[in-house]
C-alpha cells in the first residue's frame, strides 16, 4: 500500500483525513478520561467498589453517594424492556421480510424508520398523559384491589398504584427499542441466500418450517446483534424514562412503584447540584454508564462482525 | 404461526401508533399561527407560542452540524476510499460503539469541556454536544454511501492519471453526493429531537436568543420543562410542540428520501 500513496498531494490528503478521522477516537478516549476526572471526587471518596454498590444516595444530609438503586434500575428496566420488545420485533422482521406483500412491507419498513425518529420526549409526553394515568385506574388500581383482599403477600411486590414507576417506563421503553431489532434481523433474514429458503421448499417444508429450519439459523447472528443494539438504546435511554418512572431510589423498586435509572438521575439531579461531591458523584454515574454502554455495543459489534464472516462464508 | 407473527407485528407497531394519533390530535388542536411568531408566556397568561424554542433548535443543531461535518466526513472517507489504512477497524468499532453511546453523555462531556471552563451554560456547548453526538453517524452513513460508487468511476480516473486525491474530491464525492445529503440529513433530524444532552449544555431561555454564548431553548428542552410543569395551558403547548417537532423530523426525513431517490 505504501506504493499506492506516493503522490506528494496523496500524502497530505492523506494524512489529513487521517487528523480528523482521529476525532473520533478522540472523542471516546476524551469521554472516558473526563468523565473519570469529572467523578473522581466521589470515586476516590467511596472507592470505586463502595460507589458503585453503595445503596445510599442522599445529597442533602449524609452526603453520602452510592450508584446502586440506578444500576440496579437501569438493568431491570432495560432487560425487561428487551424481554418484552424481543418476540414482537423479531414477528415485525419476520412478517416484512417472507410474509408481507411488498406494499405491506414498506409500509413496515417506513414505520420502523419513522419509530427510531419519534424524539424521546414525545414517548414521555405520552406517557405522562395518557399512558401513566390509564395504567393506573385500568390496571393497577384493579390488581391492587384484587390482591388486598385475596393475596396480601403480593401487596409489597406490587408497591403504590401511582401510575409513574417501573411498569409505565418499561412499557414505553420497550416500544422504543423495537426498531432497533427489528431492522437488524430483517436485514440479516434478508442476507440468507436464496438457495437456501428454495432448498427448504424443494424438501416439501412450509413456510414456517423454512423459517425456522433455514432462514433463522442463518440470520441468528444479526438478530442476536439486534438485541445487544436495542439494549445498549435502552441502557442509555434518558429523556421517556425520565418522564415516567417515578424518579424514586428507594430500594426494593416494586412493579408499580416509582425507580430510577443512571441517565434518569443525571438527567434530574444535575442542574441542581450545588455541591462538588454531589455534581462529582453524577459525572461518576455517567462514567460507570460510560462503560456498561461501552460493554454492550462491543458485545453488539462483536457478533454482527462474525455473523458478517459466517455469512460470507456460506456465499 | 402466521396469525402468532402479525399478532406480534401489530403488538411491535401499537405505542407508535397510539403516541402519533394522540400527537396530531392533541397538538392540532393547540397549534396556530402565535406558536411560530411569539415567545411563550409566564403561566397562567394564555396565549404566546414558541418561537424562540423554534429558532434555537435551529441555531443549536444547525452549529452542531457544523462542528460535526469535517470529523464525520473524513473518518468516513478514510473507512471508505483507503479500506487497508490500519486505522480503520479501530476507527469502524468506535464510530459503532459511539454511535450507541447514551446521548446524555455527550451532553455531560460537553458540560465538563466547555460549559464548566465559560462559566455558564450556552447554545454553543448544546452545539457541541450534538455536534459530538452527530459525528459518528456521519462517519458510517458516509462510509456506506461512498462504498455504493460503483469501482468503475475511480479506475476510470486513476486511468487518466488522477492521483487519488482528485479522484476522491472531483469524482467519487460528487457522484455520491445525493446520498451524502441524506446521511447528513438524517444526522441533522436525529440530534434535533434530542433534549438529553442540552439539558445542562443549552439549558433553555423563556425569551428568543440569537447568541449562541448565552443559554439558548429548543424545541425537545421546552417540551420536557412544559411536561413537567402543572400548567394546563403548558401542557397544551407541549403537545404543539411535540407536533412542530415530529413534523420537523419527519420533513427533513422525506427531504432525506427525496434526495436519494436518484441512484448512481
């Protein structure tokens, strides 16, 4: 290659686009070094281990800062978020892809685009006039009342029937990240070669039978890459969450009650922190958030770029 | 099983559905005129709009544009045009890892790197954390339009004995040039409905602000304070606003499309 770019000017434009491209590696090496900076006050404090264990979060009286309740919120939310968004999304993928008829198929492939456009805020905006108080009356105040009376022990677990809590910003969660599955599997259902659905067919198996014998297997690696992508979407999801869940780090969360998330908590507490060690302990949120949502998308790229490999080696 | 998938299609497209109906019922309903001519008012006067959430969306994402456009456009001509520059695995992970990165931190990167160092909030450091976060999408979406140029049109100026410079600046570029204005585009319509990372970067002004070093609102900010405010007649505007702002980026979107309609 050296060969190829020995031009004076190729040189230079080479190294050029090189300078800025390095932006980008600026940018994620600049974001872990600040955000460590920014929370090294409360991580040199409580240690790294007791910061983010720690299951006391008081700015006011104690000063006393612990991540917990937020990881502990933000894995529940988000893994339930994907449990819930999974199947239907895959159903989505599965329908555009072999079921639809090409009209239907754009118009699912449209709304796909158009759900990853709807602002964050517009979800929570829903969610906070409508979906929240119509979970309330419709269905938790009802199962409360059912469980009062028939099954007491259910009562802790199923917490306050205030409507903004666990239950509403998973709900609205779920359906947030859907596209983000679904575009990856239907893209990956959409790479699996020809010959392979007809060698299924040839055989006598029926649509579904292809499916599942033939197309799934194929496309496994890009839907289980969907997933690794909505998650790392719902980890970081801020602004919906925010707007619905309650904004409660009391421990234990229960289904209806209110919880919080580690973006839900700088979201909201950030403009009224006064006090360094409480502004060092939400930047320190921000850099344990860094890394989980740098675990995930690196989980989420490490199987795209084998199923990539697989791929093209069946080709 | 084909009754199990649409049911499972339908369930996927539901509180999309729901949340757009109620959107354009509800902010239909509050939108005139006054919403893009006046600034809002104080609770409890009615009336007033939201220009200067309006024109600051415009102003903040467009700055953030700006700052984005040379840093996406060339990692996304380097992943593209020199596939074995030893550079670019690293370079395609992190575009992909940033691209998922919570976008609340990009706006508390740009806190610690310009707001906290100027003293104060501004619409310059909420340009900075959309320009952050519009970086790497403009890096892969370049990277994947400029690898549709069909191989041809290069050889054919490396024949004529282009060095490659030319060949990417005067030929390959131009060729690609609809789908690069959609990739910047979307980029444009992504960070616009964001309000996470202005939360403590642009922050939000009541009044219209034209200089990008003081606090300045946008669109997805006003719609999160009105949210949360007790106003019925905020909550009203809220919901205009989630319309202007949905229409915004569904616009830019179909101008996206419509760029792109023509292949190479």
């Amino acid at each position: 290659m050296k060969r190829l770019y020995t031009h004076f000017g190729d040189r230079i434009f080479a190294w050029a686009l090189l300078l800025l491209a390095l932006g980008v590696v600026a940018l994620a090496v600049l974001m872990a070094y600040e955000l460590y900076q920014g929370g090294s006050l409360a991580l040199k404090r409580f240690g790294l281990l007791g910061f983010a264990l720690g299951r006391e979060w008081d700015p006011v009286i104690q000063k006393s800062f612990g991540a917990w309740p937020y990881i502990l919120g933000t894995v529940i939310v988000s893994l339930s978020a994907l449990l819930l968004s999974f199947f239907p999304a895959l159903a989505a993928a599965i329908f555009a892809a072999e079921y639809a008829p090409r009209w239907l198929a754009q118009v699912i492939n449209f709304l796909l685009d158009l759900m990853a456009a709807v602002p964050s805020v517009v979800y929570g905006l829903w969610g906070i006039f409508v979906l929240a108080p119509w979970i309330r009356d419709q269905v938790q105040l009802p199962l409360y009342m059912w469980a009062a009376e028939h099954a007491p022990w259910l009562v802790p677990i199923l917490g306050v029937p205030t409507g903004y809590g666990l239950m509403t910003a998973v709900l609205i969660l779920a359906s947030m990240i859907v596209p983000y599955t679904a575009a990856l599997a239907r893209d990956a259902i959409a790479l699996v070669p020809k010959e392979h659905r007809e060698a299924a067919y040839a055989l006598g198996a029926t649509r579904w039978e292809v499916m599942r014998m033939a197309i799934l297997p194929l496309a496994q690696g890009g839907i289980i890459a969907g997933a690794f992508l909505a998650l790392a979407r719902a980890v970081g999801e801020t602004m919906a969450v925010t707007m619905v869940i309650g904004n409660s780090h009391k421990l234990p969360y229960t289904l209806f009650g209110g919880a919080a998330t580690m973006p839900s908590v700088i979201a909201n507490e950030f403009t009224e922190a006064v006090e360094d060690l409480h502004l060092s302990a939400l930047i320190a949120v921000g850099f344990l958030l860094f890394w989980v949502s740098m675990a995930v998308n690196f989980a989420a790229a490490y199987v795209l770029r084998r199923q990539e490999r697989l791929v093209k080696g069946v080709l | 099983m084909m009754a199990l998938v649409g049911l499972g299609t339908g369930l996927a497209f539901l509180i999309l559905l729901l949340v757009l109906a109620y959107a354009l019922s509800q902010g239909a309903g509050a939108l005139n005129l006054d919403f893009f001519l006046k600034d809002m008012r104080p609770p409890g006067e009615t009336g007033g709009g939201l220009r200067q959430a309006i024109v600051g969306t415009l102003i903040v994402d467009g700055l953030g544009l700006l700052i984005a456009l040379p840093f996406g456009l060339a990692a996304g001509i380097l992943l593209a045009e020199y596939p074995d520059h030893p550079v670019n695995p690293y370079l395609r992970l992190l575009s992909d890892t940033l691209n998922g990165m919570p976008a609340i931190l990009f706006g508390l990167l740009a806190f610690i790197l310009i707001v906290k160092p100027m003293g104060g909030f501004s619409g310059l450091s909420g340009a900075f954390a959309l320009g952050f976060l519009m970086i790497p999408i403009l890096a892969r979406s370049t990277e994947g339009v400029l690898s549709l140029v069909p191989k041809e049109i290069r050889e054919a100026g490396l024949a004529l004995g282009l060095p490659r410079w030319r060949v990417i600046l005067s030929l390959v570029l131009p060729t690609a040039r609809a789908g690069l204005i959609t990739g910047i585009l979307l980029a444009f319509a992504r960070a616009a409905g964001e309000a996470a990372p202005l939360l403590f970067t642009a922050f939000g002004s009541p009044l219209l602000e034209l200089n990008p070093l003081k606090p300045m609102d946008t669109l997805p900010l006003r719609l999160f304070a009105f949210a949360i405010s007790p106003y019925e007649d905020w909550h009203r505007q809220a919901w205009a606003a989630g319309l202007v702002l949905f229409g915004l980026i569904t616009l830019t979107s179909l101008l996206a499309r419509w760029a792109s309609r023509r292949r190479f």
